[in-house]
C-alpha cells in the first residue's frame, strides 16, 4: 500500500471537487451515487462497500475533477468533527485507503459529510452533502420495578416499570408485551439512548416475585442502502439482521398480601397484635388464668395473607 496513499471513502455517494490551483477559488460540487444517503449495520467493513477495480463505488468518494491527479489537499467535514488529512492520488487500486474512523463502521462514523480543499475554506462549501446512517443493535442497559413499599408492592397497588434501552435508530420499548411510554431519548454520537416507563398493578400471587420482561427493537425509520450498485448480499443481509434485532431483560417484583386472613383461632386466652391483621403484624398470645401456653406463643402475618400458626392454644395448667 502507497505512503500516505488514499482517495478517501465515506459511505454511499461519489464526491467530486473541482481542481484547485494556486490563486483559483474552488468550487464544490457532488455527484450522488448511488444515492445522497447510505445506511449500513454497525461494523461493516470499508473494503465491503468499494470495488476500485470495477469502479463500483458504493461508498462516497472525494476527487479533484473526478480525476486521480497526484498531490492535493482533500478535507471532509461532518457537524460532529473535523477529519482531515493529506492524499496522494495513485492509479493504482491497491493505494486506496479510507482513514481509520471509516475502516469499520461505528456510531462515531454517523453524520453529514462535505467535501472541501482549503481546511478553513468555508465559503466554497456545496450544498450537497452526503449522509452516512449507521444501524445499531438494540441493547438494554436496565430494567427495574419501583416498589411501592419497602419490601415490593402489595397486592393491588401501583408499580413503575422503568426500561432504559440504546441504539439506532431509536429503540422501542415494550414492557410485558405492553408499549411503554417513552420518558426520555437522547442521541449521542450516533446512539440513541430512549427510556420508558409503564404502570402496572400488582397482582401477584401474594407472597411471590411478580416477574415481567423489558424487550428493545429498533424502529424501521430506516431502510438498508441498496441502491443501483450492486451492495454485497451480506452487507444488506447484515443490516436488515440489525435493523430486525430485538433484545430482552427480566426482572421482578415481590408482592404481598395487604393483611391476613381469615383471623387467628384462639384457644384458652387472648391475643395481642402489634400491627392488627396487616402485614408483618406479630400475634402474641396470653393465656387466661389456669391455663399455660400449649406450642407456639407466637404468629406472624405472612405475605401470602396467612398467619404462621394458625391457631395459638392455652392448657388447662391441670
């Protein structure tokens, strides 16, 4: 591969500049091929998407008159960064390189892109542009249930589910098989980060996990390039895989009886309660006079709205 080789490739159109010479003012123009716009998966590799040799270029290409003249300066510009640097034009296909950032697709590659000759020559910029899109997967980064109590959730009450999902383009959010409502979405670096919650009520059984499920899929704003060049069949196959991708996460949620019942038999006494029948109450038994506590003294109101020991029993002390 050639020093400082290059006609740097950027996804989906064939840039053209016109040649610049000392004094000259350039003028930018763009010729979209196959289209102004290419949408790829995450990961696809630049040598996928460019055929030198057959003079396929399914990626953008910046030239100087669409001619391969040694020496020259090329810039290209997108909103979120400044990418620069020098190319050699060479005949030979072997010397064509993109930079680093465009070896392997990545978020980072995502945005609107130009191509200009002077780094600081703003006043030549076309109006074309080129925009790269880059498919995402779906993942989740959390999943969680707010409890309505300290323990969980009673039976019947209210409980917050909240899903927190990325990718591009923007995720959805289902929670249980339900549409969420999606509380907040942030795009950063060709991510999008959406969270969405959904209410739900509690129903148990009592005294188990209350499991529900957070899936993630992206939604189809989107359609893979295709275009008239011919794209190879595994960068298509492999953006609509991701663009079809879905993700899930499980949690759950303990859920208790609000108060027991039926009530506690007693036999030969009376009982104390430090809480009445609700849950987590304590049952404490007294024994009339004559009598002894016979087995437990104690009951304890379970989640399952059942009391520990059923029945607390005094004996006859004869």
């Amino acid at each position: 591969m050639g020093v400082k080789a290059a006609l740097y490739l950027l996804l989906g159109a064939v840039f053209t500049l016109s040649a610049v010479s000392q004094g000259d003012t350039p003028h930018n123009f763009l010729t979209a091929f196959p289209s102004s716009t290419g949408v790829y998966s995450e990961g696809t590799k630049v040598s996928d998407l460019v055929n030198i040799t057959a003079n396929l270029y399914i990626l953008p290409v910046c030239s100087i008159n669409g001619v391969r003249l040694p020496g020259g300066d090329v810039y290209l510009t997108n909103a979120k960064t400044n990418i620069s640097w020098f190319s050699e034009f060479s005949a030979n296909a072997a010397d064509y390189i993109g930079p680093s950032l465009f070896e392997v697709l990545s978020p980072n590659s995502t945005g609107s892109y130009r191509c200009r000759t002077l780094p600081n020559d703003t006043s030549t910029q076309s109006s074309s542009h080129y925009t790269l899109e880059v498919v995402v997967r779906p993942s989740i980064d959390s999943f969680t249930i707010a409890p309505t109590q300290s323990f969980g959730a009673f039976l019947g009450d209210t409980a917050i589910a909240k899903c927190c999902a990325n990718g591009y383009p923007q995720p959805q959010i289902s929670i249980g098989g339900v549409a969420a409502t999606t509380a907040s979405s942030v795009l950063t670096d060709g991510v999008y980060t959406v969270c969405a919650n959904l209410n739900f009520t509690a129903s148990g059984p009592a005294g188990s996990n209350e499991s529900s499920t957070c899936s993630a899929s992206l939604a189809q704003s989107v359609s893979c390039t295709e275009g008239s060049v011919p794209v190879p069949a595994n960068v298509i196959s492999n953006c609509k895989a991701a663009l079809a991708a879905q993700t899930s996460m499980p949690t759950s949620i303990f859920v208790a009886s609000l108060n027991c019942s039926p009530a506690l038999t007693v036999v030969n006494g009376n009982i104390s309660k430090n809480d009445s029948d609700n849950y987590q109450s304590r049952a404490t038994l007294n024994c009339s006079a004559g009598y002894m506590i016979n087995g437990s003294a104690l009951s304890d109101c379970l989640a399952t709205g059942s009391w520990s020991v059923a029945a607390l029993w005094c004996s006859d002390i004869d």
